[in-house]
C-alpha cells in the first residue's frame, strides 16, 4: 500500500510512515445554523383559587317620579367616597330590569309604558346583597 501528504509519502511495505492530519492553528467558526420549529404547547394548569365577592357597599338611595309620572330617577350614592356600586333596579310589579355600574354615585332612570301613581315602589338590589324596596316620592 502507498500513502502520501506533506510530510512525505512511503510505502507501507518498506518504510513505517504514519499519515496524519496536518497541525496548525484553529479556523474561524462557521455561521449560525437555522432555528429549529417551535415545540408543542403544554398542557394548562390547574384553576386558582376564588376570589372573594368583596363586601357590598352602603348606600343611598332615593327615587323621584318625573313630572310626566311615566318614568322614575333614582340616585344611589356610596357613603364611603368612590366605593365601586353595581346595581340592579326595577319597578316592582314589572319584570323589566336595569342594571347600573359606576364609582361614588350612579344615576338611573326606570321608564314605564303607563302612568306610575304617586308612591310608586322600586326593587333595589346592590352587589351580592338581598334586594330592598324603595318607596318613590
């Protein structure tokens, strides 16, 4: 067998001449490769614990009837300042609601395709609290 490089060559018959890979100093590396594809997403975690609903706030509210008695406005105002109120009003005796968010004071007028007479009640339910009745002046 014959084998030669820039040592030398030889005969492997004759001469014991080794072969191997030329020295010297280290090349500059290559360029980056490809990003690879994204892998599957993990599965979701558990659900955390609920919140607590918070405490409803006290409130004022009064309702006065329109001078034309179709339609009543009621203000319901926080008695601590900026206190967030969600309110759920309705005539009583009709199924028709209304729903009212706001901070410190919300204002909401209740409509009614009749005349209301003079002491008209409003259903009043604030937060998660039970509902009150409120008589209109």
């Amino acid at each position: 067998m014959y084998a030669g490089n820039a040592d030398g060559e030889g005969d492997a018959e004759t001469d014991g001449l080794y072969v191997s890979a030329a020295t010297g100093g280290v090349g500059p590396a290559g360029p980056a490769g490809a990003t690879g594809a994204t892998g599957a997403t993990g599965a979701t975690g558990p659900a955390g614990p609920k919140a607590d609903t918070g405490n409803t706030p006290n409130v004022r509210i009064t309702c006065a009837r329109s001078a034309d008695r179709r339609s009543i406005v009621c203000t319901i105002t926080a008695t601590t300042s900026n206190a967030p109120i969600k309110a759920t009003l309705r005539i009583a005796g009709t199924k028709q609601t209304r729903t009212v968010s706001g901070k410190g004071k919300v204002k909401v007028r209740l409509k009614s395709a009749r005349k209301l007479k003079k002491a008209t009640k409003v259903v009043v339910k604030v937060g998660s609290a039970k509902s009150r009745t409120v008589t209109s002046r």
